[in-house]
C-alpha cells in the first residue's frame, strides 16, 4: 500500500478513510494483521495494524523489508490519446519501471487535456501491484516543442518514428542509434494516433540527442507503440 507519511521503524501512520475502507472493509484485515507499504522513499516495511476503524485506523512501522530499488533514469514522453489507452500506457510505463512520465502536446494530437492526478492515481496503483517501491512521477501536459526547447544537455532521446515503416532499412533501424550509450540518461519519443508532422519530424531529426528508432514493420498503435518502446529500451539499455 503507498503512504505518503515517513516509514521509519517505530514510526505510526494514521490511515485515511479511503485507506481504512480498503484495509479493513474490504481487505478485512484487524488488529494485529500485518500489510506492507512503501512511500517511494523508504523502500518496503512491514506494519502492524495497531488500530482498526471505520473511518481511519493506525498502523506501526516495524521492519524495512526491502531497500527503495529505484528505476533506470528513463522518461517516457507521449502524446495523450483517449482516455482508457492514456490510462493504459501510463499504467504499463509505471509497471516497467520509466522513472518519470510525461505527456506532450504534439501538432495532430487530439487530447488536449488530461488529469494529472488521475494519471498519477494510476502510477501509484500500478507500482503497488507490481511490488515496487517507487512510483513514477507524472508530469503536467506540455507542448513538445517547449520540451525540445528546453532539452536538458545530456538525455539522449528514443524517438519512435512511424516513418521508418516502410523504408529499405527498416528492420535494422530497429535498434539502430540505440547502440550502449553509456550511462546517459534516456527518453522515449512516442506520438499521437495522428503521428508526427512533418515539422516535428524534421525539427527533431536536428538534434544529435535524438535517435530515430522503427519498432518494426507494421504502424502499431500509439499504446502499443509505448510498450513495444519501452520493452526494446528494456532489452538494448537497462538494467
Ligand atoms: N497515423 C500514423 C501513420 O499512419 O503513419 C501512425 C501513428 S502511430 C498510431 C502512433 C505513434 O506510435 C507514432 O507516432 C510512433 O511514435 C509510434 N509508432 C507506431 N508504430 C511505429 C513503428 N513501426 N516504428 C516506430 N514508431 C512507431
């Protein structure tokens, strides 16, 4: 369960009435009964329920149980599609460890809005299923090209490219630039349903940070694309 109070040993931690509901009303657990939880700062504890109610409750920190493992420095930038797949790819950039995610208003994307909170709300369930003890921050909407402008000097960047569809070298291009870039920090470019415009295209394909990279010969959707990404990150670059 993430917290957002300190989890030191010895520390109590007051539960809110979502949290209570959660614990004792559907997980049924009383006092006595031992969870897990994790603040993304303290790595896991074991706590004991020492207080069990409707509409709040008290735990006790008792024992670390795993060290904050934190993730690969790695972002994943996209552009917001329908709501349900936005969901979606946040969901599984936060099970596969992208430290940070943000979404980026491109020239043919149709979402112009999005809720933060939400999309955090989903980080954190997603890093509480999958036993992390991080979860990833998700940055508010920016435009792509205020991003670009601010690029910071060293992020190397993982730019998906529908356009390499098709072309002769296609299936090279797969991991192509990708190569072992050291210890750089990365990120991954992926566009909307609409995909990227020609100027986009051109702009980004100025920047040595930016690496073009075809995730095979088929167009696949944008959500698709984000996993596709993150996995063929996954395989030539983390760890
Ligand atoms: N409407 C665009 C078209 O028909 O060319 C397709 C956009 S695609 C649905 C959405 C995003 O997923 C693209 O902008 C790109 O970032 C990524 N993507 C999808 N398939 C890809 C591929 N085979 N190689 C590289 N990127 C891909």
């Amino acid at each position: 369960l993430f917290v957002n109070d300190d989890l030191g040993e010895g520390q109590s931690v007051p539960l809110s009435r979502d949290h209570a509901h959660y614990l004792f009303g559907v997980m049924r657990l009383t006092a006595g009964d031992r969870i897990l939880l994790f603040n993304g700062r303290d790595g896991e504890v074991s706590a004991r329920v020492v207080e069990a109610g409707k509409r709040g409750g008290t735990l006790l920190v008792e024992a670390v149980t795993k060290p904050l493992q934190m993730p690969p420095d790695l972002w994943l930038l996209f552009a917001p599609i329908k709501k349900a797949r936005t969901d979606f790819i946040v969901e599984k950039a936060a099970e596969m460890g992208a430290a940070r995610i943000c979404p980026v208003a491109t020239e043919f994307t149709n979402s112009e809005r999005i809720r933060q909170d939400r999309l955090q709300a989903h980080a954190v369930e997603a890093a509480e299923q999958c036993g992390g003890t991080w979860v990833p921050e998700v940055a508010g909407l920016e435009k792509l090209d205020r991003v670009l402008d601010d690029w910071p000097a060293d992020r190397q960047l993982m730019f998906c490219d529908e356009a390499l569809v098709g072309e002769a070298a296609s299936s090279s291009a797969l991991t192509g630039g990708l190569g072992r870039g050291g210890d750089a920090p990365w990120a991954i470019l992926i566009g909307p349903e609409g995909g990227f415009s020609d100027r986009e295209r051109q702009r980004l394909r100025g920047f040595d940070f930016a690496h073009r990279v075809s995730l095979g010969p088929r167009i696949l959707r944008a959500d698709t694309a984000a996993v596709a990404a993150l996995t063929l990150w996954q395989m030539q670059l983390g760890d």
